[in-house]
C-alpha cells in the first residue's frame, strides 16, 4: 500500500482514458476532491513560480494532497500500475494499455532512440550522425571579416549582444509556441485533438530521443491495412512555429486519406529542449529514422509536407535524404532575414542580419536547391506573415523568393533575365482568371513544354540544374519560364493560418 501512495505522488498528471476497442466510450479523468484542489494550488503555484521560488510547505502540502487523492481513486492507480509495468517490460501488449491513457509525456517510456539502426551502413544519412556531430554545416563567414585577434575583440560585443536577443525574445518571437504559459492557455484545445487522433484515427503516441537527448514526441496513423495507393504513403507533417500536431497541419493529408507522421517542435508540448536549428535538424533526423526503420516504411513512399516556418525541417530532410519521394511547402519562405526586418527597427539591421546568421538561420531556399525530387509551393494570397509590405501587395511574399530561387537553380538558361521577367508578372496574377490570361498572351503550349522536358531528360538525364533552353528562342523560353512556374506552384486564395483543406493537398508535378 505504501508502496502504491508513493507511485501516486510520483507519477504523472492523468488526463483523458481513450475509448475502448470493446466500444466503451472515452472520457476525461475525473480527479477525486483532495487531487482536484491540489491541482489547482499548483497551477497558482506555477503562475508564481514565473515571479519567484514558491515556498517548501506549499509543496509538501501538495505532494500530500495530490498523493492522497489519487491513492483512493481507483482509475489513477489502475493507470500508474500499468505504466510501472510498462517501464519494468516494454512490450507491444503493454504499450498497447498504455496507449489507452493520455498523460504527462516526460514519463512516457522511450519507443525509438536515434543510435538504434543496427549499423551505420543502414543509415540513410549523407552527413555525420555520431553524438556531439552537429547535422548543420557551419555559415560561411561573413565578407570582409578577419581572423586576427583585433577583429576579434571588435565584434565580441555585437556576440554577446546578439546570442542575448536570439536566447530571450528572438527565439519566442520566433517559435511562440515554445512558450510554457501559451501552452498552458490551449491545453485544453490540445487534449481535444489529441483525443480525435487517438480515438477516431486510431493514432499511435510515440516518444523519440534525438543525437541530442531530446525526447521528441510523434503521432501516427497508419492507414496501410486500408490497402489504398494514399496510404501505402507516408506524409511527415513539419508544422508552424505556434502549431502542434494535435491541432494542427496534420488533419489535411489525414482528410485525404493519407497515413501521417506528426511530431512536435522541440519545447512543443510534450517534445523536451528549445527550437533552435539545430535541435530542429536534430529532431527531423530521428523523426525520418523512425518512419524508415521503426514504421518500415519505404524512403521513397515518404512525402513531406510543412507548413510556414516548418519548410525549415522540411527542406533540411529533402537535402538530406534525396530518396524521399516529394516535398510540399505550404506558405513557406526563402529565408528569414527579410522578415526578421520587417518587424525590427531599421537602425538594427546589421545586428538583427548577424543574430538570425548566427543562431536563427532558416536559409530554406538554400537547402531546398540541393534536392533534386519534385516540389509543389504553395501560396497563399491574402498572407499576412510572409509579406513584407501589406498583405494585399501579393509580390512581397516571400513565398515568390522561394520559387524563383528554385527555378533558378534548376533551369538556369530558361530563368535568363527575360524569364524571370516573365515569372515576376505571372506572379502578380492574384486569382485564376488572370493567369488563364497570362496563360493565352504568351501562347503557352502545355504539350510543346512537356516534349522539350522530356526530350532533354532522356538525352542528359534528370539531374539538376538543366542547361534546357540555351538554343532555344525567347519566346520558347517565356513559354517555360511560366509553364515551369505554374506547375512548382499553386495558389490557395486564404490568410496564412487558415486550415488547407484536403483536395487543396496535392502531390507535385513531376514528368
């Protein structure tokens, strides 16, 4: 009995019991009296605790209460029991019990570590994945600077000041959902959807430790026994800096009809650390690791898909592992600069360039220029995030950076100054009338554009970039030129955080 009353006191906050296979319903746990108010004591207690240090009786009143009421309610100790025996003998049938109750993640027993490959030739890594190796390449050093100790002295400041703002408000402006007291504020939206994935989806919950220690945590819907062509693939879903996957990117392949990996931003609910770069490389590592090798799915059955500020991860996978079949960017950016200034005071500029180069660099156009597999963007047209200007000015979304950028880099003689021309004014086209009319002007022959593709990818093979369109008229090359530009980008007439439905998620054109 004591030792059950200690177990109690010890173990995580109980919150929902799945419905059952037999049919019986589920339902959120009800705390008995005494667990009830000590609950509430603690989260003044952590409100406080925000301020300053709450005091030593204050917790040992809520150790005892909080042990007290859950040792006479006989659902929390049915679950801490199970999860001891979960912790003592991980097997499938336990993990199956387990998997009926939804609780604090910190104590959800590992499922998957990123050393776990039986040997490194496995692997499907093209970059050093020994612990303490970063995944990122270092920046280039910045034009002009110096190695010589008084060129160091010079700029030690403008360091410290910027590794102060990327590790204060820079990273929470950043990633808003890594705040502990906003994660507070929605738990109860997070349960509900947590609850819809598991209950009506039939989700299996996850914990996966990254090179760094992180615990990552995952959701995933399998639905391969449904035997359907959608789900023999898997989408990866890379979601925005306030969304997590109980609410958020993943409903729309599930809609589709897809089967779904989604994993939260480190500091993101029940995912551990902080969301910078690097332990977001890292945790997008071991997220591929356990679709591959856990999930045994194949490499190129995987489609990634992220939304806003998850193109990072996203683009940085595709880089990574080339075999993964197609990468779908919805309401992306080339790089966060641009945007960094956009709402900073143009007196730091060259202190806000440096911080986001040293600690905050999403360079998504670069990573993404270094896969060669099909890609679909797509932008919204009322964005109020990613624009630079207004809302309304469509041309300063930076989502037109991205693909000019990749169409650059893989057609190069057709992305000559009169094509980018070209793709400038069919990106100025804001609803499908006006690129029908765009379409018509320039007499762009669909089936003329596929042939010459086709022709040159069976004479030179498909590797990027193309030399395509160095002997080729400039009207041939305008004709590309768009032709290209409609078929790596669609437009989807909403804001940036409206839900994209399902028939708007489509795989990307490839020939």
């Amino acid at each position: 009995m004591m030792n059950t009353l200690l177990r109690c006191i010890c173990g995580p906050k109980l919150r929902r019991i799945h419905r059952g296979a037999d049919g019986s319903p589920g339902f959120y746990y009800q705390p008995r009296i005494l667990e009830k108010h000590s609950d509430s004591i603690l989260g003044w207690a952590y409100i406080l605790w925000s301020v300053s240090y709450y005091t030593s009786p204050l917790l040992l009143l809520y150790c005892y209460r909080k042990g007290m009421g859950r040792w006479t309610n006989p659902e929390y100790v049915q679950f801490i029991t199970i999860l001891e025996e979960t912790k003592r003998n991980n097997t499938a049938e336990n993990k199956k019990r387990l998997a009926a109750y939804s609780f604090e993640f910190n104590h959800w027993p590992e499922d998957f570590r990123w050393n776990e490959v039986s040997s490194q030739k496995d692997r499907r890594l093209t970059k050093a994945t020994k612990a303490g190796v970063p995944l990122l390449k270092p920046e280039h050093k910045y034009r002009g600077t110096t190695d010589s100790f008084v060129g160091l002295i010079l700029r030690f400041p403008c360091q410290i000041i910027g590794y102060l703002m990327a590790n204060s408000f820079g990273r929470r402006m950043l990633y808003p959902g890594s705040v502990s007291l906003l994660q507070k504020a929605i738990m109860p939206m997070l349960l509900q959807g947590q609850a819809r994935l598991m209950e009506e989806y039939l989700g299996k919950r996850a914990k996966l430790i990254a090179c760094d220690g992180n615990q990552i945590d995952t959701v995933f819907v399998d639905r391969r026994p449904a035997d359907s062509e959608r789900g023999k693939k898997l989408v990866i879903c890379c979601e925005g800096n306030a969304g997590f996957y109980e609410v958020g990117c993943v409903s729309t392949p599930l809609e589709a009809g897809y089967s779904v990996l989604g994993w939260n931003h480190p500091g993101f609910a029940g995912s551990t650390g902080v969301p910078f770069p690097q332990n977001e490389a890292n945790a997008m590592d071991v997220v591929v690791q356990y679709a591959i090798h856990q999930l045994n799915f194949q490499i190129e059955d995987i489609i990634i898909y992220a939304w806003s500020i998850g193109g990072f991860t996203a683009t940085w996978a595709t880089m990574t592992y080339p075999e993964i079949s197609a990468l779908v960017l919805d309401a992306s950016f080339d790089d966060l600069v641009p945007l960094a200034l956009k709402v900073m005071p143009e007196s730091c500029k060259g202190l806000v360039t440096r911080t986001v180069r040293d600690y905050l660099n999403l360079n998504n156009a670069d990573q993404l220029c270094k896969y060669q597999g099909p890609v679909l963007l797509i932008r919204r047209t009322k964005d109020e995030i990613i624009t630079t200007t207004v809302p309304e000015d469509i041309m300063s979304n930076r989502g037109n950076d991205l693909l000019l950028k990749l169409l650059q880099f893989r057609y190069p003689k057709v992305m000559a100054e009169e094509g980018v021309r070209v793709v400038r004014e069919w990106l100025s086209a804001s609803n499908p009338l006006q690129e029908t009319a765009l379409y018509s002007r320039y007499e762009v022959d669909d089936d003329w554009c596929t042939s010459v593709l086709q022709s040159y990818k069976s004479e030179h093979g498909g590797e990027f970039p193309w030399t395509v369109g160095e002997d080729m008229t400039t009207e041939g090359r305008r004709q590309l030129a768009i032709f290209l530009a409609q078929k790596h980008m669609n437009n989807f007439e909403a804001t940036h955080c409206t839900p994209l439905p399902s028939y708007e998620f489509m795989l990307p054109w490839s020939l």
